[in-house]
C-alpha cells in the first residue's frame, strides 16, 4: 500500500517551537520520521528556512530523506538557481 504523501508549509515546521501549535505539529512530524506517511516540501519553503532560527532548520534536517520529497515549483531545482545558491 503506497503511503499518504502530506504537502506541509514553513507554519507547521516552526508550529514545533510554538507554544499554540506545538503538540499537533510534533505529532505529524513524530509520524513522518516514524516513515508513516512521504512529506512534499516546495523549493519556497527551503527558501523561507534558509534565514530561519537553527531549532527550525533542524526539524526539517531530522526527517529522513527517505521520506521527503521536494516539489519544484518553478521547474528550476534549487541546485541550479542561482539567487537560491548566494542565500545559502
């Protein structure tokens, strides 16, 4: 059975830190590294992270990539755009 692929955005990745939201957003992400289901991450949310705290960054770091998918948005990867490389 093929597993549910979640698209998530940047409010659910920082709702781990917030107080609000953290529960429900430990939770989801608890089940993504736990392989339960593929996360869909867009080329925009890896742009919005490159300036966010390092605790933020981690979460997304700590999913392994056996289950994240990255969607390209605007048919240019990331390793190929270069105003992506210069914000790195």
């Amino acid at each position: 059975m093929k597993k549910l692929r979640i698209y998530i955005d940047t409010s659910v990745i920082g709702g781990c830190l917030d107080d609000e939201f953290s529960v429900e957003s430990n939770n989801l992400i608890e089940l993504i590294k736990q392989e339960k289901f593929i996360l869909l991450i867009s080329e925009i949310i890896i742009n919005e992270l490159i300036d966010a705290p390092q605790a933020v960054k981690t979460i997304l770091l700590s999913i392994p990539q056996s289950v994240l998918e990255v969607i390209i948005l605007m048919g240019v990867s990331l390793r190929q755009n270069p105003l992506t490389m210069q914000l790195m």
